[in-house]
C-alpha cells in the first residue's frame, strides 16, 4: 500500500513539473516591429532601444544610415510575473507611450498549446497645437491600441505568432481614417545556436470605407537577424516600417515594398537592442 502511494504521489509530481514548463518562445518583448508574448518577469527591467534608419536609396547616404533617423527608448517593468507596465518616448511625431502587458496563457509541454498575451497602450502626441486643427483639445493628442498575441513554438529551433489587434487616434487628418484593425504574422527559424532569422508582416485595415483621396495604411515586412542570450537581445533588419508606435504602423504606414522610383522600394535598415536588468 505504501508503495502503491509513492508511486501515485510521484507520478503526479512528474506530470505537474512537466505541465509547469513555460516555454520562453522568444528571447525579447519586441520581434522587430511588433510586441511578442516575452514579458519581465516579477520586479524585473527590460530596457530598449529601437533605431530605424532612412531609405535604403543611394551610397551618398550610405544607403540610408546617413540620413534621417527615427529612435525609441523604453523601459518595461514586471509588476507580477504575468503583468508589466513599461513607458517609451519616439522621436517621429514626439510619441509618449505608456504600454501594459498580460499573459494570459504561457505554453506548457502537453497541456497548453499556445502562449496568449494581451497587449495594449495609451499614447500622447507632442508638437504644437496647430498640428491638431482649430478646435484643439489635450485629448486631440491621444491615441490607443489593443493587440491579442498568439504565439507557439513549433521545434526547438522554429516559433510563429499571429497578433490581430485594434487601434484607435482622437484626431487625424481628413486623409486618414480614426480607426484600423490590423494583423500581425511573424516568427524566427534558429540558424546556429543563438542566432536566428527574424521575419514579419503586418497590415492595417480602416475600419470604414475610403473616400477617393485617402491613403490606406501600406502593409510592412520586415526580416533580419536576432543574437539572443539569457540577458540581451541584438536585432539588425531591414523593414518598410519607419514607424514604431503600434497605431502608427497600422494607421499611416506609406512606404511600399516596390517603388518606381527606387529599386529597393522603401526598406531600410534597423536594429533593436533589448536589455534585461
């Protein structure tokens, strides 16, 4: 009887350490230009630094690295092992974000299939008031967005998400549209060790129709190379995306993957740098 028990007590201690495996699916919060189901965890700092560079036109320039940048610096923090709050600021159109993450989901090895996080953010727009018509407002400069990341790791060297979301600006110009739902494909394919090739793709819709002199948001692709550790992440890239607000990618991006006028359309190179304190 005494045996029957251990055995009984250990086979339940097995299943559960096996049901309790989280699968970190990707190694920082961000996959280049989007949000991914990687948190800090309790009392922990992420810090990062987003860097776009300009179009991939001409060697003058040096193919973009010498002209016009665009760079974001954040900070997210663990309140509890499934909740962060972070802050950034972005250099295009004076963006003051505060973000929020929650996991709903994490994968575990045969019980949970996918890893599910809810992610969303409060942004404020900087820049004179002229910038938000004559019947300006401090809300005028507000904006939203609201993202439900799927994720999944496939093998030990291949992970794929699929992040639909919603994103909503007080005020915008007659050419825009307030509202967007947008789509989100991405993944990474292990290359040699810590080394990985990082792909994604996203789309924004209007959630009304187009009047005849509007500009839908372009869709943006992205791919590039990621060196993970246990501390530190280093992206390089190329992406179509200049923008690096959420609501900003899926609301206003321009920049084509073919132009007539340039050979290499409207990629152009970047990096992203995540730090774990």
């Amino acid at each position: 009887m005494k045996k029957s028990l251990f055995v009984f007590i250990a086979v339940l201690l097995f299943q559960s350490q096996i049901f309790a495996q989280i699968t970190e699916i990707f190694y920082a919060p961000v996959l280049i230009d989007n949000q991914t189901t990687t948190s800090p965890t309790k009392k922990q700092k992420i810090f990062q630094l987003h860097h776009r560079f300009s179009k991939i036109e001409e060697i003058s320039d040096l193919y973009g690295i010498y002209g016009a940048s665009n760079v974001r610096v954040g900070l997210d923090y663990g309140i509890t092992d499934k909740l962060m709050i972070g802050f950034g600021t972005e250099k295009y159109s004076k963006m003051q974000e505060l973000r929020y993450k929650y996991a709903i989901l994490q994968q575990t090895e045969g019980k949970i299939p996918v890893s599910l996080s809810y992610f969303g953010n409060i942004v404020v727009q900087g820049g004179k008031k002229d910038l938000f018509g004559a019947d300006y407002k401090f809300t005028n400069r507000m904006s939203y967005f609201h993202q439900l990341i799927i994720a999944r790791q496939i093998t030990s060297g291949i992970a794929l998400q699929i992040a639909p979301s919603f994103s909503h600006f007080n005020k915008v110009d007659s050419i825009y549209e307030n509202d967007a739902v947008g789509i989100n494909v991405g993944g990474k394919v292990k290359i040699h060790n810590d080394i990985s090739f990082i792909f994604e793709f996203n789309q924004g819709f209007w959630t009304k129709d187009m009047r005849y002199f509007q500009n839908e948001a372009k869709p943006g692709f992205a791919f590039g190379v990621e060196l993970g550790t246990g501390t530190h992440a280093f992206e390089i890239f190329a992406s179509t995306l200049d923008q690096i607000t959420p609501q900003k990618i899926y609301n206003f991006n321009q920049n084509a993957v073919s132009d007539s006028d340039n050979k290499l359309g409207g990629f152009m190179f970047g990096f992203n740098l995540t730090a774990r304190m």
